[in-house]
C-alpha cells in the first residue's frame, strides 16, 4: 500500500505544508481549489489542481464528493485532509476510504470516538485519563462559577462562551447553542468548570495499526485571542516533571483508549496554583483533536520529526518514528493573522502588497536551529473574505526559550508585511512582553493586554514615504526632466503632502521642500539619498534607511525604526464623487443581514441601523449621533468595502440633492 | 586681483539681499492683508498656484521684482511664471488680492505684457487666476489706452490655437471682466467671482435701475443665465481642480524638439563654484568656460564632449561653440575679456549664421564693457562689424536665451543680444550691471565735456565745484545700472542665483521647444 499521489483537500498554507513533505518523498501532489484562491501558490506548486467552483466553503472544500472526484480524476491515491474543513468529518474518511483511497488520518470510527466533546469525556473518564465533571446549567450554584459553556461538536473557540454569573447562563447557553447549531449542524452544548489563570497545553501523539503509541511531549497554547491560538510554543514552560508526566501519560491512555492511528492532539487545561504546601496543579482532559494541528511544527522542531512523513508512512501501514525522549531546545510558533487586532480584532481581505518575511526555511524540518516560515501567501496574493484570515504561521528553534523568543521577535520585525492590516505589532510585543518571558502565560493573557500598543514616532516613515513618491513623480514626468523636484527661483511656501496611516489614526501633513540642493524640511532632518524605492534620512545624526514600495498613491515604508504604510491624499476632491457627511460606510465586503431602522425615521446615536455579516462575523451598524436616517441598502444586499449602507442627516429636514440631479 | 574667498563673501552678500527684496514681492499687501484674505477663506495668488501645477514640478516666477524702486508695490500686484499643469508647460498669471484688492498699476500692465509675450512666442496656454478690481484709478492715464493690448493679446492667443482659460476667484469687473469674456475656458467660483461691467451704483446712476452683485455677475448667474462661466466651482480648490482638468484635454504636445526620453549627465564641475567666479571688480576678466563647466550638460553616452569650442584660436575675447544643457544643444557666445574687436564680431557673426543653418537655440553670456574705441580700431571698421554682429543677433531666428553675468556696457549689450534684441529670455546674476557706460567712465567723459565747454566759452572749468556733480552723476549711474533696478524696470526676466542658471536655462529650453525652432538664412546686408 505504497502511496504516489497525495491529494490535499485543503488550501493555503497546509496544503503547502503536505506538498513540501510529498515532494522530498518522491509522491506526487493535488491541490483542489475555490475560485477565490486560483491565484494562490498551493496551486501552482502543486503537480496537478483541480477546481471546485465557487467560493464558499460549503461549495468547494467542504464538498466531500466533488474532492473525491477530482482524485479519482487527477489519479490520487490518497487524500491528506489537512486541519479544519473535513479533517474531523468521519463520513468523508468513510467515503475516501470507500473510493478505495488511502486517507491520512485516524480511522473514522476514532473520529466519531472523539467528535461528541460529551461522549469522549465520559470514555476518557473510564480510560483512566483526568476529566473534569461536567455541570448541569439546571443545577448550577454559585459555587459552579465561574464555568465555560461549549459546543460538543467542533472547536476553534466557536459556540464557546464563559459565565460568570448565574443569570446570564441561560442566555449564554442559548446564544452558544444557536453559535454551534449555525456552525456545526449540531446545537448540543455543555457546561464545565472554568479555569481563571488556566493553560491550555496539549501532548503530540502519533499511533499506529501495530498498536504503537509515540508520545511526541507537550505544546503550551495558552495565549489566545477569542480561544484562537496566537503563539505555540514546545516544550511548555514552567511545569512540574509530575504534571508534564501525568500529561503525557494520559495522553497515551487517550490514544490507546480508542487505538488511534496517525497524528493526533490530546487537550488538557491545566491550572497551578501556589499553596503554602507547595505548588498544587489541576489537569483535566478537554478534547482530542484527531487531526495535524496547526501549530505541529514546534513539536518537529524539537522532536526532529516530520509530522506529515509520519501520518503518510503510518497511512502506508508503516511504524510510528522512533523518537527521542526528550525536546531538544525551544521552539515557538505565532500565527500572523490579517486582522486589527486594536479594532476587535476586525479580519483584513484585499491583496496583500508585500509579504517578505525574513526566515530561512519555509515548510522544511529544521536542521539547526533556526527560522522556519509557512505561508499561505506570497507578494501580491489577494486574502479574500470566504476563509480564515491567517497569513502565515512563523516558527524559530534555539537553544533555550529566551533566544526562541527573541530570534522570532527579530524575524517578525524586520519583516515587510503591507497591504493589509495584521497582528505582527501585537506579536512582536508579545514575544518582548517580561511576563510572557517569565513563563506566565494564560488563556486569559490576551484579555487584559494592550492590543493597540504604543503609537511609535512615524516621522521619519512619513518623510520617506514623501520623498518616495516624489522621486517616483519626477520620473514620470513629461517635460522637464532634469529640474530638480519643486524648484523655485521664489520660495514663498513650503510643498504639502497629506498622508493617511493605513494603520489609522490623524491624517498628517507633511511639509517639505525642494529645490537645488535636494530635499529639505523646517527641520534639521537630511535627506541623505532618494529614489522612489530607497529614502535615507539622517535624523539627528543618526542614518535610517527606508525601504519604500509604492502602490498607486499608496507607500509601504520600512526601516530599521519600524513599519508604515500611508495613502497619500489628492489635493483635490471631485465634489460629484464626495459622500455626503453622516454616511455609514462599509467597514469591509459582506451581506446585509438585517435592517433595523425605518427609512427616514428619527434615531438616537448608538442605535443599531443594521447588521452586516461579513468574514463569518456580525458587525453592528450604529447611528453616530441624533438624526434622520436614510437606508441605503436592503436586506440579503451584498457590499463592498466603503460602500454606503445608511446616511443619518444631523440637521431636522432630509438632505436634498438639487445639485447632482 | 580678488580672491575666491572676497568673491564668494560678495557673491553671497547679493543673493542674501536678492532674497531680501524677493520676500518684499511674496509679502504681497503684508501682513496684515494676507489675513484678512485668508479670513475670508481665500488663498493667495503663490497658493493658488502652488495648487494649480503638478505636484513636485518646477514653477519659474517671472519679473517677481517688477515696480523695484518705483512707488508701487514689488511684484507689482501680480504673479507671472511658467508652471507645468497636467504635463504641459503653461504661462500662469495670479493677481494679488492683497495689494490695494488686485487693482492694476503701469508695472502690472509691463509684467503682464512681458507674459503674454513670452506665451505667444513659446506657444503657451495661458491660466489667468483672477481676482482684481482693476485698474488702480490715479494712474489709469498710464494704463487705459494700453491696457487693451491685454485683452488683445488674449483672443491673438486664441486665434493662434493657443487656448486661454480663466479662473475667477473674486473680483473681474469692468474692463477685468473681458479678461474671463476673451478667454477660451471662464471657470468662475460660487458666491465669490463678481464679473460685470458696472456695478450696482453705476447701473443706478447710467439707467436708474436698481441691482445687486450677484444678478449682474455673480458665478451661478453667468453658469446658469448669460452662459460667461463654462463651470461653476463649489470653492477656489475646485476651481482649480476644474482648470487642471480643462488643460489636460487641451490635446498640446511639444512642435519642437522632442526630448523626453534623452538622458544627460550634471556638469563636470560643482555649480557651488559659480560663487567663486565674479570679481567683485568688473574690471577684472572671468574666464567663462569656468562658467559653462558648470551649467553645460557633462560627458555621457549622449554628450562626447561637455564644450565644443568653435575658432578658439581667433578673436579670443569672446568664446563660441556647442554645449548641451538639460540634452539640449546650444550654441554659446561667451565674452571672455571683456571688451568685442572686430575679430570677436565678426567670428560672432558668423557662429549666429552656423546656428541658424542647422536650428539650434543660441545662449549669450554676457560680460561686455563693449566693442573697442580708438583710432586704431575704428579705422579698422569696428563700427562695420559690430554692425555685422548686431544685423546677426537682430535677424536671427533660432530661439536666444541671454545670462546677464557681470558687465553690460554700450552696445556691447546690443551685439550680445540685450533686452531690446528680443531674446526669449534674459535673466541676471546679481552681479551685473548694465548700462550705456562704466559710472566712472560717464562721470568722466561728464567732466571732459563740461571742461571743453568751459574753455570754448573762455570761462575757466571749477574743477573743484565740478567733483560733487561727477560724484552725484557717478551715484545715480551705479544705482541705475544694479540689477533690481532695471529688473523693477521689466528690462529682463528677473536676478537668479547664479547655482539656479542651469535649471532656469533647462526649463526655458524645454519650454522653446513648444514651438518649431527654425533658423533663418535672411539677413540684413552685411557691411563688408
């Protein structure tokens, strides 16, 4: 049962992730792909692709049978799920095996084992491995709080809410079983302790059909956002050898409980608490994810084993790897996503400018210590709205957990990352943050962490940015092509520039001159050289190079002091093309769900207008302030990005447009 | 002999007091009334033009020091230059609210003729930022009658296929309102511009009816009812907005040589030492290779040579031959010590002839104290070839562009091609002086003359009482003879930094080449 073409019913990044292992291996390589993501590299890199028309998951990469069809056509012989989509559908692993294809993953009755979050506790419970009891919300008391409601089918933190107090549970209970019911076709939900201060750690295991369990160590995955991991890390920190053994060893319990076979995650929560006895720490079984995971690549940093080799090789009816017993070093993963982190974490879409992340590997194992990056997306890629907004998954193997930190602090630092709005700042602060350091990690963390951080001195950025687009206009002009930029044989005004943070914030203007000798500011600021995609300025004798990337009228900046990207304002404004003051405008592409104000009726600021879906999410559309509201969408409406949903005119009468008519 | 040192300090002591007077013409109507103007939401003539030209693109001001030492304002309540809207070269007037409400006075009108001028011989669209309240009244027996010439010169333009727009911004009234009536494209900005002929008091007392501003000529009664406005701006910025649009669509493209595209190098040597070059004393020679090293395109792959030097053996006061400035080539004439013989003449004529052959535009660098008296060279028929030099400057057809370095003197300044000679341009380093004679020389030939009267009348000469009116003659020659003076006067384009000739020479070069350059093979009879 040797397998020699893998078919990857996946996108992004893990498909990429399978592709790299197939190739050294000598197996050939599918890719199946949405319309939405025919430009992205796991298609082209892939040997053969295949085309699952539409967008939206449930037409394309949740289509069981169309992804069976194309390995049957592309002559696969086995099919990699990946993580997510149709990793944990045990009816799929049903029917690939049925086509007569080789799955890559546990049995599907392992699957089923697992899937009801309810029913693997209590076969966990008898297996021997720690579980916490679960509460009945009927029966709950005070004393329960504070406690976690969750879904029983599915993960990723969806249909997953905490209560703190007694009378918001039946409606949190309410809220995350319609949550699970929209996401997961399955409205069961349960009740269970909630850990304040709680880690989230889980243990690597690989299983094989000749009874073998390898017990790959622990990840700490406790810094989330909204219980999405953000940072990976392996071995985890600051734990007693008893309570990482009484992982490990429940983990193995798990796995031999129902015979897994392949790569596989045990869950625990684990919470310590220091007493005057000493340090006392609670563990307790969460889920078993039975599937890759995405953060698997600080396991293979430590470990030096190549998690897809195995799932292919124990596929294949081979042994699970030998292993050794202990990480060697640290290793810490973060997952770049394209959100706005200060803005809700708000998911970005549009096309990703530059993307040039300064790691030396990508996809590969890891031979000394190092960077690794695994990327989904290239320069130029468009990040659209129907998927998971991660970008990238950036990994570094050192010596000891500091070095591990600081090497990947560096890396995310000097990366250029434009276009889109992403969680790289947040990141970066984290991988610096002392208590992070010292170990303190929670999944709680993230809640209480300055997500906007500190506003750093763009300046200099700004300047570049100018001087940039400066250069760049001189070498498109038509006539006059030698006349230094902004010549005046009379200086009567400086030149003006307005630049708009694509990060938000003001709008600046920058005020600069030019002339004989160059470029020049009110300042003492020098502009050492200039080309439209290289500025150095001296600031207070100190040189800084920037690295400017122009995009139409907008500039990505980076240097050494840190990154920026503007839109440079026109000077004028087509008064035809303006939008009148009080209009709502899309915060990003999506569907108008609801509509919850009359046109042209009176509302109160902070009133919800309407509701637009967009990334999975609802945003609220709120009245700014007193007025009357005009609606300028319907209901089921699609809109993109800016497009006007709702004018509210502040002044009593309706607007009137005799002008433009 | 001056040192580089003196040079420089002397140099730049001139270009401090150039900018000094400059900032009297950008202070407009001072503080004050750039206040009050801006209070009333409007932008100065400079910001107006700032806004109209293409970001990051050269603007070369024009006569800024018009009206210098006159009682009028410097600047003379207008702003003149050559600006580049949407890629094309274009000849922009700004009137200067700030100054007694734009109102135009005898320099207003020179300046403005020196720009059309300059409009219609290098093919420029013109933009007229209005905003006047026409003419400043005490002075109108200096500017009614030829103050038509300006609206003349509008629709010439026009009948030449050289579109002309206006932008109204305020006041347009009386004769003003045929500057937006003649002109091609009339944008007019809402509830600011007023154009009518009279106003309400003169309606009244010419017919007795009563009227207010905005029905006889405010911007949304011209838009909507007489048709004078083509476009109604919401504001001056679309105002400005809409005339950057109307000179996109004006379909120009350069009728002369083409040079987009060509690359060229900097000059061989810094232009920083054009500071170290001028003696303080004009007596004292430069040599002006020195000069073009350092404004003259250097060696590339376009360029072998940075000065091809034509008979540099022969009549070696004045230095001729090719160069490139911003990839253009020009033919240079260069006067070297100072005084023209006949050889120089002679060898100038024939090097004007050599650029009208083959249509490459000319450049004179002036330092002249004029062509050479005394029996010797007057016997030799000095008077024939400077008239040979002078019939070829006149009659030539190949664009001239003149640099005003140092010394001007007698009709040197005509053979080099002075004001009167019609060159495109002519700029001046504040290093020159021009004049009939030396002061000193005048003040002399002053006092020869008195004494021969004197003694032809048999009164014997007060040498003594004489020094105070040579002393008082030499004063008032040497002010007339500084370069704001005569720059107030219109009599050339305006004093630049000597660093800025090169930029000033590449944009008036790209900007002849709007039109054919052609030379000629017609000239007058040549005395021989």
């Amino acid at each position: 049962m040797t397998i020699t073409r893998i078919l990857v019913a996946n996108r992004g990044e893990i498909a990429r992730r399978v592709f790299t292992t197939a190739r050294r291996l000598g197996i050939g390589t599918v890719a199946v792909y949405s319309d939405a993501d025919s430009g992205l590299p796991f298609v082209s890199e892939a040997d053969l692709a295949v085309r699952l028309p539409g967008n939206s998951p449930a037409e394309t990469y949740l289509r069981g049978d169309l992804i069976i069809d194309a390995a049957r056509r592309a002559g696969a012989d086995a099919i990699h799920p990946g993580y997510g989509f149709l990793s944990e559908n045990a009816g799929f692993a049903r029917a690939v095996i049925a086509a007569g294809l080789t799955w890559i993953g546990p049995t599907p009755e392992s699957i089923d084992a697992m899937g009801s979050k309810i029913a693997a506790k209590e076969l966990m419970s008898a297996a021997g491995v720690p579980v916490f009891g679960q509460i009945d919300p009927a029966a709950a008391t005070e004393a329960d709080l504070p406690m976690l409601v969750k879904a029983s089918a599915g993960g990723g933190g969806r249909g997953m809410r905490i209560v703190r107090s007694l009378a918001d549970l039946p409606g949190e209970v309410e809220l995350a079983s319609n949550e699970a019911a929209s996401a997961f076709g399955d409205a069961t939900v349960f009740c269970e302790p909630y850990l304040e201060n709680g880690r989230h750690v889980e243990v690597q295991v690989v299983g094989d059909t000749h009874g073998n369990v390898l017990v790959l160590g622990e990840r700490d995955c406790s810094l989330q956002r909204r219980h999405q991991k953000v940072v990976e890390e392996a071995p985890a920190p600051l734990l007693s050898d008893e309570v990482r053994t009484t992982l490990h060893e429940g983990a193995r319990l798990a796995a031999a409980a129902i015979s897994y076979v392949g790569a596989g995650t045990v869950e625990f929560m684990v919470s310590t608490s220091s007493t005057p006895g000493g340090e006392t720490a609670k563990v307790s079984f969460l889920e078993m994810n039975t599937r890759l995971q995405v953060e698997h690549p600080v396991t293979e940093a430590v470990f030096g084993i190549d998690l897809v080799e195995a799932q292919i090789r124990v596929a294949e009816g081979g042994t699970a790897p030998s292993a050794p017993t202990h990480p060697r070093g640290h290793a810490v993963e973060v997952r770049l996503y394209a959100e706005d982190p200060a803005a809700d974490y708000q998911p970005q879409s549009g096309v990703l400018d530059i993307f040039e992340v300064p790691a030396e590997l990508a996809f590969e194992q890891f031979a000394t210590y190092g960077s690794r990056l695994d990327s989904g997306f290239v320069s130029g890629s468009e990040v659209s709205t129907h998927y998971d907004a991660m970008l990238a998954k950036v990994i570094v193997w050192g010596p000891d957990r500091a070095s591990a930190f600081r090497t990947l602090a560096g890396v995310l630092e000097r990366a250029r990352i434009h276009g889109l709005v992403t969680n790289r700042d947040l990141l970066v602060r984290l991988l610096r943050d002392e208590k992070i350091l010292a170990g303190e990690v929670s999944t709680d963390f993230l809640g209480t962490f300055d997500l906007a951080g500190p506003t750093v001195g763009t300046s200099s950025a700004e300047r570049a940015a100018v001087v940039a687009a400066a250069e760049r206009d001189r070498a498109a002009r038509r006539v006059q092509h030698g006349i230094p930029v902004a010549w005046r044989n009379v200086v009567s005004q400086p030149q003006r520039t307005m630049l708009r943070p694509l990060a938000g914030g003001e709008d600046t203007e920058v005020l600069w001159y030019g002339g004989r000798d160059g470029y020049r500011f009110a300042d003492d600021v020098v502009v050492v050289s200039a080309t439209a995609d290289q500025v150095v300025l001296e600031v207070d004798g100190v040189r800084v190079t920037h690295t400017v990337r122009l995009i139409d009228d907008v500039a990505h900046v980076d240097s050494g002091l840190g990154s920026a990207s503007y839109r440079m304002l026109p000077r004028f404004v087509d008064p035809a093309e303006q939008v009148s003051a009080g209009s709502l405008l899309a915060p990003m592409p999506g569907t108008v769900i609801a509509v919850s104000a009359e046109d042209g009726s009176e509302v109160e600021a902070g009133q919800t207008l309407l509701v637009l879906e967009a990334m999975k999410m609802q945003h609220s559309i709120s009245a700014p302030g007193h007025g009357v509201v005009e609606i300028a969408v319907v209901v089921g409406q699609q809109v993109a990005a800016g497009d006007v949903l709702a004018v509210v005119s502040t002044d009593a009468e309706p607007a009137t447009n005799e002008e433009s008519a | 002999m001056t040192t580089e040192t003196e040079r420089r300090e002397s140099m730049l002591t001139k270009i401090a007091d150039l900018d000094a007077q400059t900032a009297l013409a950008v202070l407009g109507g001072g503080e004050r009334a750039v206040e009050r103007h801006h209070k009333r939401d409007k932008l100065l003539a400079r910001e107006r033009i700032e806004l109209l030209i293409d970001p990051g693109s050269a603007f070369l001001e024009l006569s800024p020091l018009a009206g210098w030492g006159s009682d009028f304002t410097v600047g003379a309540s207008v702003v003149t230059g050559i600006g580049v809207i949407e890629g094309v070269e274009c000849l922009i007037t700004a009137n200067d609210p700030t100054v007694k409400g734009g109102a135009s006075n005898p320099w207003t009108l020179k300046k403005g003729f020196r720009a059309s001028q300059i409009a219609e011989e290098n093919n420029l669209p013109t933009v007229a930022l209005v905003e006047s309240g026409g003419a400043d009244l005490p002075t109108q027996k200096d500017i009614f009658i030829p103050g038509g010439k300006m609206f003349r010169d509008i629709t010439r333009s026009s009948a030449a296929r050289v579109p002309t727009i206006a932008l109204v911004f305020g006041n347009s009234t009386a004769g003003g309102a045929y500057i937006p009536g003649m002109s091609d494209y009339t944008v007019m900005v809402k509830e600011k511009a007023k154009v009518f002929l009279g106003g309400p008091p003169l309606v009244k007392m010419a017919t007795g009816e009563e009227s207010d501003d905005e029905s006889l000529g405010g911007a949304e009664m011209h838009a909507r009812v007489s048709g004078l406005a083509d476009y109604l701006a919401v504001d001056e910025y679309d105002a400005i907005r809409i005339g950057r649009r109307i000179v996109a669509r004006l379909n120009q493209s350069k009728k002369g040589a083409a040079t987009s595209g060509i690359t060229f190098a900097d000059p061989e040597q810094d232009p920083e030492g054009l500071l170290d070059l001028i003696p303080t004393d004009l007596k004292e020679p430069f040599d002006p290779r020195e000069v073009i090293a350092r404004i003259a395109d250097g060696r590339s792959g376009t360029n072998g040579a940075v000065f091809d030097e034509f008979k540099p053996l022969y009549g070696n006061s004045l230095v001729t031959g090719w160069a490139k400035i911003h990839g253009h080539q020009v033919g240079i004439l260069a006067n070297a010590q100072g005084v023209l013989f006949s050889e120089e003449a002679q060898k100038a004529t024939q090097f004007i002839q050599l650029a009208n052959q083959i249509d490459v535009p000319l450049l004179f660098l002036q330092n002249t104290t004029g062509y050479m008296v005394g029996a010797e060279y007057e016997q030799g028929g000095i008077i024939k070839h400077g008239a040979q030099m002078i019939n070829a400057v006149s009659n030539s057809k190949v664009p001239h562009l003149t640099v005003v370095m140092a010394a001007s003197y007698g009709a040197g300044n005509y053979g080099m091609n002075g004001r009167a000679f019609d060159p495109r341009f002519l700029f001046t380093w504040p290093s020159a002086k021009s004049a009939v004679m030396g002061p000193a020389q005048l003040a002399g030939v002053l006092e020869i003359v008195a004494k021969q009267s004197a003694e032809s009348k048999g009164q014997e000469f007060d040498a003594e009482g004489f020094s105070a009116v040579k002393a008082m003659v030499e004063a008032q020659i040497e002010e007339q003879s500084m370069p704001y003076f005569l720059s107030g006067m219109v009599y050339d384009d305006g004093v630049i930094d000597p660093r800025d000739t090169r930029t000033v020479l590449g944009i008036c070069l790209s900007v002849i080449a709007n039109k054919p350059i052609e030379g000629t093979d017609r000239f007058g009879v040549f005395r021989m």
